[in-house]
C-alpha cells in the first residue's frame, strides 16, 4: 500500500458485450461509496435498452449498505451507453465528469447537429471537476487527475490507494488507447500516461476495458504502476515519445470505427440521458452518414 493512503474496497463489474469494466469503490461495509463507468445494456439491431448489468451494481451496493455519493465518468465513452441516470435514480449520488466534457461536446454537437436547445456548458451532469480537484468518499480522498489523449475530456481517479484510469492505458498486454478520435491525440497521451506512471509502484491500476489478446487469458480489470512500468507493451520505460506516437498513430490508422460510437456518444455527452423524444413520443439517435 502507498504511504499515507487508506485502502479502497473495490467490487468490478464486467460487461461481456463491450468488454467494459464497472465499479463500485467504497471505504467500507455500510460505509460511502462512488460508481465509476456504470454501462446500459444496448442491443444495437433492435434499439432496445436494459438494465441487468446496473442492475448487478445496485444490488451490490444494497447488500453492502452503501450510501452513494458519486457516479462518475472517466470520459464521454465511445463503446458503450452510461446507465448513470438509471444508478442516481434508483440510489443516489450525483453524476459527474471532467470539465473538459465541454469540448466534446462541441465537437459532437456539430458532428450530430443536435437539437439547438442542447447547451455546450457541461449543465447535464451534476458536477464538473477539474484537474487537481479533491473530494471524500466516506474516509476515502479522492482526487481528479486530468489525462486527455484518447479524448480531450479523459479524467483518472485516485481514489485512496486504487487508481481508476479510463481508457488512457490497458492491461499490460494491450498497451493503450487509441487516439484518433476528434480531439484525440498521441503525443498527449504519452504525457498522460508519464504522469500516472509517475505514482507509487504499488499503486493499484484498475481499468475500464480489457481486450485479452487472441482470448488467450480471462479478462482481467487490475495491474500497479510497476507492472505498467515494467511491461506495458506500448508505454514501458524507455519507450519515448515519438517511439510511441509513431506506434499509435500507425496503428490507429488500422482501426475501425468502434460497434457502438454512434449511440454511444450522443447519449454519453447528456450525461447517459437520451435525446428528447420526438412529437410522435419516440426516442431517435441519429446516423451521420459520412460524416465519422
């Protein structure tokens, strides 16, 4: 454990479907917890939404008795739906992401060309951190550290020993995030990723995706600092910059637009809410056509 640093209890969710992982981080049994990348199950032939996998993560949190305080987004993520609205309504807490969503925004509102009562200003999320900001979990310190690169808005999460990373590095034996979505970029992530490298070795890593390569191995959600250091195919020490954007941005050039991108991000940057429903009472998302 990392001097000074209470040990966090983390439960992890697997989403088979998109291969995301989900948490629950809390200081103790009947104690404080927060939710980090909570998905909705989306079947994307038929358009139809549900539940289980929130569902899995609030039973949890009630078989522990655990008061909600936090739900929160590591990013606007491409590669599922957020079930955060759903988890807030049925336990608590208040949704909450990077201040830098605003950006994504932007860029998404254009690509989108959403309704014009859609605002650019983070509003559809409870709270905005920024970089460097704190907050307690029950007896737990959490703290935002800002760490763009696969999106502008990406946010890691210390939060007592356990560090919460999004989709800026993967297990060791995949390596890391692509870069090439709007706003994404290379050199940025490198210097995302030199500065969580820089916490305590035995900090604890927990991922938001694993990809096991040629489903050679179980899916796993957690590694340290210096297993990363030491083995990261993409990021291990010595690997320098422009060794690494060169890697990335050649094979960022091979990679097909993620299954689920286009729900995925109109609902992620409403804060897991879907679009407002049309006169006829239904729901639509919207398909550009050559336009990502």
């Amino acid at each position: 454990m990392s001097a000074n640093k209470p040990v966090a209890q983390v439960q992890s969710f697997l989403d088979q479907d998109t291969e995301t992982w989900s948490y629950v981080v809390y200081d103790r049994s009947g104690g404080t917890a927060a939710v980090i990348d909570a998905v909705l199950n989306y079947d994307a032939a038929s358009g139809h939404t549900s539940t289980e996998g929130a569902e899995a993560i609030i039973a949890f949190l009630r078989a522990e008795n655990l008061s909600v305080e936090w739900i929160l987004e590591t990013h606007a993520h491409a590669d599922h739906l957020s079930a955060a609205p759903f988890i807030r309504d049925q336990v608590g807490g208040k949704i909450a992401i990077g201040d830098h969503i605003r950006q994504v925004q932007d860029i998404f509102h254009e690509v989108f060309n959403l309704e014009k009562e859609f605002l650019v200003d983070g509003s559809q999320f409870d709270h905005l951190f920024h970089d460097g900001d704190t907050v307690n979990i029950g007896e737990l310190e959490a703290r935002v550290i800002y760490s763009p690169g696969h999106t502008p808005a990406d946010m890691a999460w210390l939060i007592g020993d356990a560090l919460f990373v999004g989709d800026t590095l993967f297990m060791p034996d995949v390596g890391s995030a692509r870069c090439d979505f709007p706003g994404g970029d290379a050199s940025t992530l490198y210097r995302s990723a030199q500065k969580l490298l820089q916490l305590p070795q035995d900090t604890r890593m927990f991922m938001c995706h694993d990809y096991p390569p040629n489903g050679e191995r179980e899916h796993r959600c957690e590694t340290s600092v210096g297993e990363q250091k030491r083995n990261n195919i993409h990021l291990h020490d010595g690997v320098s910059e422009a060794e690494f954007v060169a890697m990335r941005e050649k094979r960022d050039a091979t990679l097909g637009m993620p299954r689920l991108i286009i729900p995925s991000i109109q609902v992620n940057i409403r804060a897991g809410q879907m679009p407002p429903a049309e006169d006829n009472g239904t729901v639509y998302l919207k398909v550009p056509i050559n336009k990502l």
